[in-house]
C-alpha cells in the first residue's frame, strides 16, 4: 500500500512538472513568435522646416530664416539689415549660434546690443510660432511719465537723463531708426571752463562764450535766455560726455569755423558716431529695464493740452499718447 501510494506521488509529480515545462514551453513558443513591440521615437521640439520672420530691431527690420531638421533647429541665419556696425552685428555674430546650441530662443541679449539680440529672438520665436507678429497698428503704451519725440543724439540723452532721474519714457522717433545726423556728424562739441581746459591751464568763462555767439553770427538769430542758459551749462556738457558717457575728446581747440576767442572746442577722433554709440548704449539698457519704451516709426503729428492749455501728451500715427511732460528734440539737420 504504501509502495502503490508513493508511486501515485511520484506519477503526479512528474506530470505536474510536465505541465509546468509545456506551459512554459508554451509561453516561450507565443513569445518567440510575436514580433517585439516597436521602439517608441520621442517627437521633436519642433516641426522640420525653413521658416522665415522679422522683427523690428535698432534701425530697422531684422530678418531671419531657422532651419528645423529631425526636430531641431539646425541653423539660425539673420538676412540684410540696417543694425550698426560693430553694435548691432555683434548680436549678429553670436546670437544665431547660441540659439541653435540652446535649441531654445529665449537665451540672453548681447551686452550693449540689447535692441538688435531682442529683434532677432523675436523674429525667431515668430518663425517657430511660438510667439505672434505685433499688429503694427496696435501701439502698446500709450502714457508715461514723459514723453521724447524724436530719438537724434538731444533725444536720446533726454530719454535717458529722465529715465535716470525715475521717470517712465516714451521715446518717439518718425523714422526707423534712432540718432539722426550725429551718425554722421563731424562730432564738435564746445564748453567753456571745462576739465580739459582747466587741464591745459585756459581760463574761460560763459561770458567769453557767449560773446562768441554773438561774433559768429548769432546776434538777432537765437533767443539771448536760450543762447545764455546753453553757454552756462555747456561745459558741464562736455565733462558728462567724457565722465558718464567714457567718449574721449581731443584737446581744446578753436573749432572749424569761425575761431573763438579761447580754445573751447573739441572733437571725437572719429565724430559723431562715437555721441551716438555711447547714447545709444546708454539708452538701450534703458529700454532693456523697462524704464524707456522705444517707438520707430511713429510720427508726432499734433500735441494735446488740458483744460488749462498745458501740454499733456501727443497724437503720433492717429493714436493719443499723454504724459505729465512732453520733450520736442525734432527738427535737426536733417529737416
């Protein structure tokens, strides 16, 4: 009995285990003949293409096509524009490249080109449409503290000098671009009883400087508070010019016209260029803190007053712009 019961064990045994092996012998045989599940591809960033946008920069538009290849952007090219040599193109020279190495537009402005870096991650991120084009009628401020029409070299040295002092600026400029004639400009400048006077040993005064107004020929063509308040302050000017602004100036000399009375002119080496880029540095970190809105294009047609008939503001291209004060930099050389 006991022998004919450990052969039942040991028979239930072995067919036990048979099953076991055919099952899993099946399992292997299903798994052997279904096919592996297919790899699962991760899909790209962005859609492969070429892609064309622009955005407005310092002097103008600033074009760009962005290739996209197996969802990645494969290169960053920024067509013909007006932006400033040595300014403006430095962000030209880097920035395309570090957007295609981030793979993302939003990286950070070239120092000192702060306007141009933000055209061309703009045009970008319009070209991947990850941002929308601006309505080019549709303005975004329309008030500030004070507003600057027109962005010459007075422009701009009033934008900033207001937004140094706390003030919200809008800066108006009817043009594409900002800083007028001074671009081209010899790059004179005159003062009297300034550092560099002071440094060659010459005694001036706003007197000396006023009577040469007149002995040039101002006499009867400018307003005598004006012409005076300007020789009083001018040297003060020129000292900011070299102090805040770090554009050197050459020694005092008597200028290309008509000579003074005392050596109280001086130029740049290059001219006027280097007024403009050291403004135009000056304001574009403004306008990178927000302290300065810069709006090309726009046209002041009009002023608007109160009840009391002071000036409150502007109509520029049909839309009212109001500001507790207005600044008139218009009419340069050009005009």
């Amino acid at each position: 009995m006991k022998h004919t019961l450990k052969k039942g064990l040991a028979l239930l045994i072995t067919i036990a285990m048979l099953l076991s092996f055919a099952a899993c012998a099946g399992q292997t045989a299903d798994t052997e003949g279904t096919p592996p599940p297919a790899p699962v591809e991760t899909a790209g960033k962005y859609t492969d293409g070429t892609y064309t946008a622009s955005a407005y920069g310092m002097n103008g538009e600033v074009p760009v096509t962005v290739v996209v290849e197996n969802g990645a952007i494969a290169s960053v090219a920024v067509g013909d524009n007006s932006e400033t040599e040595g300014i403006g193109s430095t962000a030209i020279d880097r920035l395309p490249a570090a957007i295609v190495e981030a793979q993302d537009p939003d990286g950070d402005a070239v120092s000192g080109a702060t306007i141009t870096s933000n055209a061309i991650i703009k045009a970008v991120k319009i070209a991947l449409e990850l941002e929308k084009a601006e309505d080019a009628s549709a303005p975004g401020e329309t008030s500030a503290d004070v507003i600057v029409v027109g962005a010459g070299l007075a422009g701009l040295v009033a934008a900033y000098q207001s937004a140094e002092l706390g003030a919200s600026v809008l800066l108006l400029e009817q043009s594409g671009a900002v800083g007028g004639s001074c671009r081209y400009a010899g790059g004179y400048v005159s003062g009297a009883g300034t550092k560099l006077q002071q440094a060659a040993g010459l005694k001036d005064s706003a007197e000396l400087a006023y009577e040469d107004m007149i002995n040039i020929g101002g006499a009867g063509n400018f307003n005598p508070e004006l012409a005076w308040m300007h020789v009083q302050r001018a040297g003060e000017m020129v000292d900011w010019i070299g102090d805040e602004l770090g554009v050197k100036l050459g020694e005092p000399g008597f200028g290309a016209y008509t000579p003074t009375n005392v050596p109280r002119v001086y130029q740049t080496a290059t001219g006027g260029i280097e007024f403009f880029n050291a403004m135009n540095g000056k304001v574009e970190e403004c306008i990178a803190e927000g302290s300065v809105t810069l709006l090309l294009n726009t046209k002041a047609d009009a002023l608007t007053n109160d009840a009391a008939g002071a000036v409150n503001g502007v109509v520029a291209n049909g839309v009212t712009y109001g500001a507790k004060s207005v600044i008139l930099a218009t009419g340069g050389y050009g005009y």
